[in-house]
C-alpha cells in the first residue's frame, strides 16, 4: 500500500516537473523570440505621432488645393507678390540654394556624406538610415506628383521657364531638405543626447528648410501649399526613422542584457 502510495506520487511530481519544464522553455522561447509587443509600442509611439501628424497635414493641404479653399487662397497671391520683388541679387543667391538641393547635386552630397560618416563612425546604421529615408522620401514625393498631377505655376512666373518639367505637389526640392536636415539632426542627436546638438539641430533645420521652400517660391517654380507638403510628408518620414531607430535599440538592448535582467 505504501509503495503503490509511494509510485504515486513520483509519477504526480513528475508530471508537475514536466510541466514545469515546458512552460519555463515556453516563457524562454518567447523571450528569444524578440521585444514583447507592449514593448514594441511603448518604444515606436513618438514615430508613429510624426507619421499621423504629417500625413495629417499633407492631407489638409490636398484637401485644400482640390477645393480651392483655406490656404490654397494664398497661393496666386503670394506667387504674384515674390515675382514683383525680384532682385537680381536674391535671384541669384536663391537660384543657387536651389540647383543644390536639387535631383542632381543633392544625392550625390548624401551619397558622400553617409560613406564618410559611415567611415568615421564604423558604423553603416544612422549612414544607412539616413539614405533610406532619402530615397523614401523621393519615391513618395515621385509618385505623388504623378497621382494628384498639380501643374507647376504659369511659365511667366518662372525665372527660367520649362526648366521643371514634373508637377507641382508636392515640392520634390523641399522634401528633400527638410527629410536631410530632419532625419539627419535626429540621428546626431539621438548617437550623443547632447543639448547643443539639439540646438544646433533646430536653427539649421528652420534656417535651411525655410530659405529651400523660399528659393522654391521666389523663382516661380511652386506655390506654398506645395512647399507645406513636402515638409508634411518629410515629418512623416522623421517618424518612420524614429519609429525604426527606437525599435532598434530596444532591440539591442534586450540583446546585450545579462541573461535573466529584465524578464
């Protein structure tokens, strides 16, 4: 009686060891499977919030240009206003800033400076980065144009006219700067979390992005709601490089902790 008794309760504590067993390789299984997703969410939510508010705002302004409303009021207006306060000096000065960050010069000064940043930095994730959003940024300015199909301002307004050849919204040259200056400045910011970087970050940013979607304006190639798009959806790529970046650490993060800290 005492052994069947016995056997019994062998058999019982090895049921509860097995199962015990299986569910601590459940528990590790899941844990190297990556991030849990509550994790993951925690992590991308100011990306996603960039994303949201420059699609938001990309589609405010689409709205208003098909409806010939809100903002689109301004852009004949101010168009006029530009042209009738030409100088040659500004033409000049701005018609360089232009052709800079335009579709030629500009990938190749990217191009260069994520291999020397790469080079410096032995490392090809923010270079890499950087360049991925450039040519997000290009692909959706690409085929937006070719969908919404905006005509560029009258050539009369242009100071070299037929030079653009492609439609008007959203504007190709300002989606390009502000996504350098934007995803770039983050990327800094986000290897060092120094205050002074974030400074610098911000007046460059203000400074550049402006005075390209005021070349952009001055010299008649586009009107306002098209340099607002592009800044809107260069926003939204900041969000998907922010999103991407964080997801990343938290990555590496769980990688490089001591087995059993943070489970």
């Amino acid at each position: 009686m005492g052994d069947r008794g016995s056997k019994t309760g062998d058999a019982a504590g090895d049921v509860a060891g097995d199962a015990a067993s299986s569910a601590a390789r459940g528990a590790t299984a899941r844990e190297s499977g990556g991030p849990p997703v509550r994790a993951v969410l925690a992590s991308v939510w100011p990306g996603l919030l960039l994303v949201l508010v420059g699609v938001v705002g990309f589609v405010l302004l689409l709205d208003a240009v098909r409806d010939q409303e809100d903002l689109w009021r301004l852009d004949d207006p101010l168009l006029a206003w530009m042209v009738a306060h030409r100088t040659p000096v500004a033409t000049s000065v701005l018609t360089v800033v232009t052709n800079v960050f335009g579709p030629f010069v500009l990938p190749v000064l990217v191009a260069v400076g994520c291999v020397v940043w790469a080079r410096r930095t032995r490392t090809w994730w923010e270079p890499g980065l950087l360049a991925g959003a450039m040519v997000l940024a290009t692909l959706v300015s690409t085929v937006l144009k070719a969908v919404i199909a905006r005509p560029r301002p009258p050539e009369v307004s242009m100071v070299v006219a037929g030079v653009e050849r492609s439609f008007s919204f959203p504007s190709g040259h300002t989606i390009g700067a502000a996504t350098l200056l934007l995803v770039g400045g983050y990327l800094v910011w986000h290897r060092h979390h120094d205050a002074r970087v974030l400074a610098v970050w911000t007046v460059a940013s203000v400074l550049v992005i402006g005075t390209v979607a005021l070349s952009r304006l001055y010299l008649g190639y586009h009107f306002l709601t098209d340099v607002l798009a592009g800044l809107s959806l260069a926003v939204a790529v900041l969000g998907v490089v922010v999103a991407v970046s964080r997801v990343h650490d938290l990555v590496v993060s769980r990688a490089e902790a001591p087995a059993g800290v943070g489970r």
